[in-house]
C-alpha cells in the first residue's frame, strides 16, 4: 500500500489487516506535500488551524470559507493521501440539509475527498444524510473540542469512576450510532487507554486515536505538536519528533546578527556585474 493512492474504502482494508493508519494535520502546501511524500496515510485539514494557524484559544470561530482556502492548498499538495476537511462549528449542527450543502462546498471547492465531523448520536442522521448522497464521513468523539464550554475546558473524558461510567457506556453507543450511521472512520479523542481499546475491539469501522491509547487502528497527531512548532501547554499525549521552534527561532536570531553585522549577504549571495560584451 506503499506508493499507492490511499482511498476511503482503503482505511477498512487496513484495519482488517491490522496495520495502523498513520494520520496528521496539515493547512498549507508545503506541510502537506513533505507529509505526503514522507507516506503518511491520511492528512486531515483540522478546524484546529483556529489554534495552531489563526492563534485563536478555540476552535469555534473557524468558517467554511477559511476551511475551503487552506484545503485547496492542502489538496493541491497531496498525490498520495487521503485528504479529509474538517467541518467548523455550527456548519453541520443546524440542520441535515445544511450540513450537505457545507459538506459538498469541502468537497466541490475545496477539494476534501472526505469531511469529518464532531458528535456520536446526536449527529448520527446527519452523518447518515451525507453517506445516503455519497458522501464519506470520519465521526469524532470523545474530547469533542468544539464543545469546549460544556466540557468545561478541553478535558480527558471518561476518567473517573462513576459519573464516568455513564460517560463510558454513552462513548460506547455514539460510535455504534457512528457506524450504523455509515461513518467510514472514527477519531476518538482524550480518553483512557483501556477505553480506546474497548471502542476499537467493537468496533467496525477503523479507530483513530489522539490521546486514546496504542490500541487504536490508527492515530493522529495535530502537526504543530508533531513538529515541536507548538510553544504553549503540550498535553500528554504529544510526542514531539522534531524541535522546529528552537531551530527556527535560531535561525531567525543568526540571520538577524549577521544583517546587522554586515556578514550577509556575503560575495556568493550577490550577482556578479555583467561584462559587456564589445
Ligand atoms: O481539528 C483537528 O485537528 C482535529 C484532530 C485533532 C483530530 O480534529
């Protein structure tokens, strides 16, 4: 499956074959295309560019029209990825008929060859709305952190004992409502392990974990923390491949004493003057 395009049906494939889907954000083309050909499976254009692109505290505020612009670019990049748009707040929440008609702008305009969207039951006529019109939905529960305010904060869910318990067993029933809904893939996010495991075993469709566990059929790392680009809280379930931050801030620093040093540009930085020909 190496070179080859990776589609929806692709991700059921791999699950039944038991090898772990690799998945990451990205929101421009230059990210998207080094994760693309680096062989990462799925590259999700996350609302979370409310965060890690806008500086924004949430992601509530991201439109339609801003997830269209970055996964044009993301699209633009990718030859091998699967590549799925993220659907903002209230884009999917008023009605079935309006989430089809945002849904199929990710897809006409920008390019998504699949959407994703937060909830469990409560979206689950949605979700069976956009698979009865074709098109491919990734559910996503969990740490859901387009409700922020409810949670109270971006909070592990299903931790503690007792009122836990009921939060466990609603977590089990959304992703079974998720999968009669029809949704392709599941993301399942801030959880406890033995949780993750639990949803993955009963699960039919593949599991894509962010802070659920290594049981998970796959996971997905946002790529600002991916890339150590991310300068504020890193939760525990980052781990960080590479210190982007530090190199790019030494880089910035180096440029800027040297400017002001008179060390660059230096002669092989220049044009040299043209000889006229006689
Ligand atoms: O918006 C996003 O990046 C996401 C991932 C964290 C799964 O939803």
């Amino acid at each position: 499956m190496a070179g080859d395009k990776v589609r929806v049906p692709d991700l059921a494939r791999m699950k039944a074959r038991k090898r772990k889907i690799a998945m990451l954000t990205a929101y421009d083309y230059p990210f998207a295309r080094i994760f693309d050909q680096a062989g990462i499976d799925v590259i999700l254009v996350g609302d979370s560019l409310g965060m890690t692109v806008q500086g924004r505290d949430s992601t509530l505020p991201v439109t339609l029209d801003e997830m269209i612009y970055h996964l044009r670019m993301v699209t633009r990049a990718c030859t091998r990825a699967l590549v799925i748009g993220d659907m903002p707040f209230l884009t999917y929440q008023v009605s079935a008929e309006d989430a089809l008609r945002n849904a199929g702008r990710l897809i006409k305009e920008g390019g998504a060859e699949a959407v994703k969207l937060e909830g469990g039951i409560a979206v689950a006529e949605t979700v069976r709305r956009l698979v009865s019109v074709d098109i491919p939905v990734m559910g996503h529960i969990g740490l859901t952190p387009q409700s922020v305010h409810r949670m109270g904060g971006y909070r592990v869910q299903g931790r503690t004992e007792g009122r836990a318990a009921g939060c466990r067993e609603r977590l089990l029933e959304d992703a079974a409502a998720l999968e009669a809904a029809g949704a392709f893939a599941i993301v399942l996010e801030g959880m406890p392990a033995e949780l993750g495991h639990e949803i993955t075993e009963r699960c039919g469709v593949p599991t894509i974990g962010i802070g659920a566990g290594p049981e998970c059929d796959g996971q997905v790392l946002v790529m600002h923390d991916l890339l150590g680009l991310t300068q504020n809280h890193r939760p525990r379930f980052v781990k960080a491949y590479a210190a982007l931050a530090e190199n790019a801030a030494a880089a910035a620093a180096a440029y800027a004493r040297e400017v002001r040093e008179g060390v660059f540009p230096a002669p092989e930085h220049c044009y040299p003057r043209k000889e006229l020909s006689s």
